[in-house]
C-alpha cells in the first residue's frame, strides 16, 4: 500500500547519503509505492539511446530515484536539512512545519 510522504513535489532537498551527499535539488516527482523520489540533478546516470524519428540518439544523462530516506527537506529559514512537521492553524487547515526553525513550508 502506498504511504503518505512529508516530501512533496516541487520541495526543495538535500541528499543525505549516498554520492550525491550534500547536493540540493528541486523534487521533480514523487513515487509513492517504491517509497522514492526524483530529483533534479541528484543520482545522475546515462543511457543509451538508439536513433529515432524523434530524437538523433545517443548517451542521454538523466535523473534516477532516490530512497525518501536519504533525502531532507531544506529549511526556508536556515537553509540547512530540517525534519517535518504538522500544525494545525486557523481552526482545521494543517500545514507543514519545518522542525530546526519551526518556520512554516506551506503557504
């Protein structure tokens, strides 16, 4: 079954482990039932592609998943790696909190 993530599309991470280990990048998507996600720049890796009408072919560079876990959200405030949070604000809308400054991700 697939879970509920605090990493969302569009958030902005850092790689915690792995080769990439301090690079930040924008999430590009989220894979919810292989508990990855896709980020721009990060876990690089070639293909080869073989010459189509559409495309001229070639060794093409492209972004490979990463474990949620070996990602962190940045802080807005800090710029550093922070963990999430939930707060309920103005009655019942429940946004994320970053937990190193306690600033809010969701506008």
């Amino acid at each position: 079954m697939a879970r509920k993530f605090k990493i969302r599309k569009g958030d902005k991470v850092v790689a915690i482990t792995g080769k990439d280990k301090g690079k930040t990048g924008e999430v590009l998507r989220v894979l919810r039932k292989e508990d990855r996600v896709l980020v721009q720049g990060l876990n690089m890796i070639k293909r080869h592609q073989r010459p189509s009408q559409v495309s001229p072919g070639g060794i093409l560079e492209k972004e490979a998943s990463l474990h949620i876990s070996n990602v962190a959200l940045i802080d807005p405030k800090t710029d550093g790696p922070t963990r999430v949070g939930f707060k309920v604000v103005e009655g019942e809308r429940k946004v994320r909190v970053a937990r190193r400054s306690g600033e809010m991700i969701d506008s």
